[in-house]
C-alpha cells in the first residue's frame, strides 16, 4: 500500500514537472517583444537582405527597408521578384513584426500626383497603406 502511494506522489510529482517545463520552454519561444527595438527588427531584416544579395551577385538589388512600432515596410527597388517575396518572408517570419507592408515606388492612380494613389477618394502616399472605410 505504501507502494502505490509513493508512485502516486511519484508521477504526481513528475506531471507537475514536465507542465512547469513545457511552461517555460513556450515561454522562453515567444519573448518577450516589448524589449525587442525597431531598430534590431530592422537590422535583422537588412542582414537577411546582404545575404540574398551575396546568393544572386548579378542581380541590382535595392530593397528600402523602414520600421515603425514593428510593423515593417519594404520599398522594393530594384532586384527579381523571389528576392522581393524571400525578404518580405524573412520579415514576416520574425516573431515580434506585427505586420509586413510591401510598396513599390512609382504606384500612382491617373488621377493623383505622382508617388501617390488613390485611397477612398484622396491621394494618399506610396507609403501609406489605405485603410478601407468602415461599413455605414
């Protein structure tokens, strides 16, 4: 009888254990992004950047990269499209980016100067996104 009660308070013991440490472990995962700075967001994605162009020495490769309260904004430049879309992977793939927002320059809508495009009737900047209006 005792037996039985030592490997209850046992695996008792041990449950608790591997809870606590999946705890941590998950936690230790996510971070801890109010430390995390704009500025090391941005210099991780311009690192990931050098080396797509060290992988593609041929290619002109020019991506602008801008980021504000962690939400990344690639101005795509010049260079081939998988680069585009490898970089804004990269971007999206940090844990801490909120979102990932790629422009190309030059968008422009006929009615609107140039760098700008239309956006719920004004002209807005190629670097703003256009938010749609709420449903009346």
């Amino acid at each position: 009888m005792k037996n039985i009660q030592r490997l209850k308070i046992f695996f008792a013991v041990l449950c608790l254990v591997l809870i606590s440490g999946v705890a941590v472990f998950a936690q230790s995962k996510s971070g801890n992004c109010r430390t995390t700075s704009d500025a090391s967001i941005t210099r991780s994605v311009n690192a990931h950047i050098r080396k797509l162009q060290r992988q593609n020495p041929r290619s002109k490769i020019r991506i602008d990269v801008r980021v504000k309260n962690r939400t990344v904004r690639l101005m795509l430049r010049n260079g081939p499209k998988s680069v585009h879309r490898a970089a804004a992977s990269y971007a999206r793939s940090l844990r801490c980016v909120r979102k990932v927002e790629v422009t190309a320059p030059g968008c422009s809508s006929p009615d609107c100067p140039k760098n700008t495009y239309m956006c719920n009737g004004q002209c807005v900047p190629c670097l703003d996104v256009c938010s749609p209006k709420p449903p009346s």
